[in-house]
C-alpha cells in the first residue's frame, strides 16, 4: 500500500528562486547531494506545495517580494503544534540583517528563517540544508511521539469505560443478587424461629434445660439473621432505588422517624430536637432511614450505668446543611472512625453489642445518593456526633414551614 502524499513528501526541499537560472543551479547542487527538490516559480506555489508535505523550504531575497501578499504567512501560522518549518533565506552580501528583518516582519512569528549571503557556496548551501532537513526529523519523531501518546490515551480511555461499564455490571448483578438472597431467606427464617417457640411453648415444661435453652438459641439466632437481611434489603434499597429529591422540612421528617419506630417511640424522652431544623434537598425514606440508624445507633452505645441523652440539631455553612445527631456514650476510637461506614463493619470495643455492622454504610450509601456526605467526631469514653451533610433547600409552600 502506497504512503501518504504528505508523508512521501516529508523531507522534499521546496526551492523558490525566480530570476535567472538560480532555480535550476540550487535544484542541481541539492540533487547531487542527495536532496529530494521541488522547484515553485513563486511563494504563492511554494505556500500550496507546503501543504502537501515539506522539509525545509529555501527562497532568494527576490522571492521575498512576493511574499506579502502570498498565502505563505497564514500556512506558516496554521502549523500544527509540534512543527516549525526551516525557512533558509539566501541574501545579497552585507545585507542579511536588513533582509532578515524583512522577511521576519512578512512572514510572522512562525518563521523559522535561517540566513546566508551570496556569493554562495555549494559545500555552505548543502551544508545549511542538511542541518535544517536533520532539525526537521526532530520535529517528526515529536509528532510521532505525539501521536503515539494520544493513541495510547485514547486506547486507555476506552478500556476504562469498558471496565467501569463491567464493574457496574457486576455490581448491579451483585445487588440484584443480594437482594433476592436477603428477600429469600427471611420466610425459612421465620419458619424457623416459629417451629422453635411453638416447641418452647407446647412442650416447655417436658423439656430438658438444655433443649429448652437451645431452643431459645435456634430463636434468638433467627431473629439475628432477620435482622441482617433486612438490613441487606434495605441497603440494596437505598443502592438502587430511584431517588426524586425535594425540599424536605427536616423537623417534620425527625418527628417522622420518632413517630415510626417503636424502640424510638419507648425512648422520645431522651432525644432531643433543638429547633429550627431547617430544609434540605432529600428524599424523605431514604432520611428516615439515616436518622433512624443514627439514632438506634446513639441509644445503644450508651455508657454502662447512665441513661441515653441524645440531641439532635442543624447548623448552615452555605449553601450545605449539616444535621448532627449527638450521644453522650461510649465514644469512639479515631483509628476505627472511617472504618465503622464500611458493610459489615463494627468498632472491636463495641462488638458485645446487638447490631449487624450495615446501619452505618446504609447512612453513608443514602447520604452519597442524595448527594451529600457523611462522617463522625468522637472520642473514647466522650460520646458521639455523627453528621449528614446535605444541600440547603427552601420550601416550595410558604404555610409548610
């Protein structure tokens, strides 16, 4: 398969020389030193013929009269990045600065001129030649590395989106998977849990006690992993459900919480709401669901003899609201802080408490999916301040707030 014109082309000399027999004596001197040369009768042709590939372009002072009004600047100006054209000027004896000025004030700052006098020898015009040829094979091996790099770049660009497109895959396909897992087990588990108190309770007093005791293990332990699947159902929730956000009057979506789950209901005198809350861009069940998890959270890690104390308020920087729920419990280490938002993870000085280790990395999921951020402040033995940081909203309906 032939090349390209523009790159057959590539180190071909450009002569542009229109009195006399100057065209033909450089064009004779090039070829006997091995140059590949093409003769243009003026500037305006040697501008057309540099499109179509060029390695160094050679002009006379008389040339250079034409060059004004040629198209030569502008071809010079569209250059890509990489290359700088070797323009070799032969001048007149004593008048190459002059010339050179000339020339450089015609053809812009793209020229790169190099300037030799008459009368002119052939070792000098070769020798002038080569120099300019070996600096433009530099400027080839830039543009290849060029065009190498944003090959390479392109090619890795693809190959990430086609990994990321396969991760996401996988992650759906695991989500998908983890909740059929967690929808399917929990009807066995009940029937589990039921068998085992039907047995406590129609033949308890019959019983050994240890059967009775391994009985009330069977339950616990169902009841357990009943709770794990629901939280895996309602993490899987949380990841995939559609999220439409609306301002969301935060003290009504507490009391919501408090409202709707009895451990919080039983315990609404130690939790306390400090007013104004404010409004935020949410959406309202995945805001229950974080604040409820906090809030279970903060009346279980209680110090061991106290009563919980809880509190629960909003500060505004910005445009971001951040809500805060804050314990007065067991506090905890700053080497497990960004650890504790992960799935299934638990601070090891807590472990004895009842919990699955997903509350937490549900809070963070639903905060990142309403586009917001999570974290906590705590010191051992301090108690907690566990925050969501969401966008500032203003309710659509004056008399709702």
């Amino acid at each position: 398969m032939s090349e390209p014109l523009e790159a057959a082309n590539e180190n071909r000399v450009l002569v542009v020389a229109p009195l006399g027999a100057d065209a033909r004596n450089i064009g004779e001197v090039l070829l006997r030193a091995g140059c590949e040369v093409s003769v243009c009768p003026d500037v305006e042709k040697a501008a057309s013929e540099m499109a179509l590939g060029c390695g160094v372009m050679l002009l006379t002072e008389e040339a250079m009269l034409s060059a004004k009004d040629s198209a030569l600047p502008q071809e010079l100006e569209r250059q890509p990045t990489w290359s700088d054209l070797p323009l070799v000027l032969i001048t007149h004896g004593g008048r190459s600065d002059r010339a050179g000025e000339r020339a450089a004030t015609l053809l812009g700052d793209r020229a790169n001129l190099t300037l030799i006098e008459r009368p002119l020898r052939a070792t000098t015009l070769v020798a002038a030649i080569k120099t300019a040829l070996r600096a433009r094979t530099r400027q080839y091996e830039i543009r290849d590395l060029i065009a190498d790099r944003e090959e390479l770049l392109a090619s890795l660009e693809q190959r990430v989106t086609e990994r990321t497109a396969k991760l996401q895959l996988m992650v759906e396909e695991l989500e998908a998977f983890s909740y059929s897992v967690s929808h399917d087990l929990r009807a066995p588990l009940r029937v589990l849990d039921g068998y085992a108190q039907a047995l406590v309770e129609d033949y308890g007093e019959s019983l050994e006690p240890g059967a009775k005791e391994l009985l009330n293990r069977i339950s616990r332990t169902a009841h357990r992993m009943d709770r794990l699947t629901q939280d895996l159902l309602a993490y899987t929730r949380v990841s995939r459900g559609e999220l439409t956000l609306e301002p969301v009057d935060l003290a009504g979506m507490v009391r919501a919480v408090i409202e709707q789950y009895p451990s919080l209901v039983a315990s609404r005198q130690f939790i306390r709401v400090r007013m104004p809350m404010g409004v935020v861009r949410g959406h309202v069940p995945s805001l229950i669901q974080c604040f409820s998890n906090l809030l279970e959270n903060a009346l279980k890690f209680v110090r061991e003899g106290e009563a919980p104390r809880i509190e629960i308020y909003a500060e505004t920087f910005g445009d971001r609201v951040r809500v805060t729920v804050e314990d007065h419990g067991v506090g905890i280490d700053p080497a497990h802080q960004r650890r504790i938002f992960g799935m299934f993870e638990r601070a090891s000085a807590h472990k004895h408490v009842p919990g699955t280790g997903i509350g937490l990395a549900i809070v963070k999921k639903a905060a990142e999916r309403m586009g917001g951020t999570t974290g906590v402040l705590s010191e051992p033995g301090r108690g907690a301040r566990f925050w969501v940081e969401l966008a500032r909203a203003e309710l659509d309906d004056p008399e709702e707030r």
